[in-house]
C-alpha cells in the first residue's frame, strides 16, 4: 500500500468510527463487547494524550498540534527514500494526528471509545488515532534503536 493511500485509509477508519460512536452510543456510555475485558465507551477528550491538560487553552494545542504535524509532514519527506519501517511508521504517527486535529476542529474535543480492561486495571480509553500513533512510534522506535544498532555493527565488522 502506498504510504498516501495509507494515511487516507486510517484518516478514514478513524474519522468514520469516531462518526459511528457518536451515532450510536449517548456520552458516557458503555457497551461491552467482551465482558469486563472489552468494551465500547464514548467519551470526549478536549486534553492531550491520556487527558492531560495543556496550558494555553486550545486555540494553543491547536497550533501546537498543527506545527508538530508540518514536522511529521517534513520528516515523511525527507525519509521518502528511507527505510520502510520509518516511513509507515511516520504515516501512521501523521496519519493519528491528522484524525484527532479534525475531530478537535470540528468537535473542539477527541472522541474515545475503545476501553480495555483486565481485572480491576483499566486503560485509557482511546480510539483509531492514537492506535496508529502508537504503531507508528513502535515502528520508528523499532528501526532507530534495533535495526540501526544492528546496521552499525554489521559496517564496523572487518
């Protein structure tokens, strides 16, 4: 798959699913898929990650969020010919922040509804986007501290 077709694709899961939950479920609600392991919670994030605060309000996340996005946007470009791991991985990063910027936007805050939980811990609730952030940070991760690490000590052997 081509990276823009990529970026395209999770946009799109992303945005539609948001667009599901809100059609479906009322604010707060949950419903289980998998009894006390998985289930679908709506909820609204107008924070950052996990639902920390930002100083500034959001007219400043939101250009924070945008500038970081023109990095990610430059950094894609500039690994065009790099390796496949870094370039996936930043599709899927600009791919996630592209998703909750236009859900900010439109909405003024980030739909969450995926809710995982295993006894009495529970994770944060989450969507499409950040999945792909994450994915993408692992595979950026991945390439930088494994196989470059590698790649180096494969060129230092005689």
């Amino acid at each position: 798959m081509s990276l823009l077709g990529l970026i395209i694709a999770v946009v799109s899961l992303d945005l539609w699913s948001k667009w599901a939950i809100k059609s479906s479920l009322r604010l707060y609600q949950s419903k289980p898929i998998i009894q006390d392991f998985f289930h679908l919670t709506y909820v609204t994030n107008d924070g950052m990650a996990f639902g920390l605060s930002f100083p500034g309000g959001k007219f400043f996340l939101i250009s924070l969020i945008l500038l970081l996005t023109a990095f990610i946007i430059g950094l894609l470009w500039k690994e065009r010919d790099g390796h496949p791991l870094v370039k996936y991985g930043l599709a899927l990063i600009l791919s996630g922040a592209i998703g909750n910027l236009v859900d900010r936007i439109i909405n003024g805050s980030v739909v969450d509804f995926l809710d995982f939980m295993i006894g009495n811990f529970h994770w944060y609730i989450f969507n499409v986007a950040d999945s792909a952030v994450t994915v993408g940070m692992a595979l950026f991760i991945y390439h930088s501290i494994v196989l470059e690490k590698k790649e180096s000590i494969k060129n230092s052997l005689p």
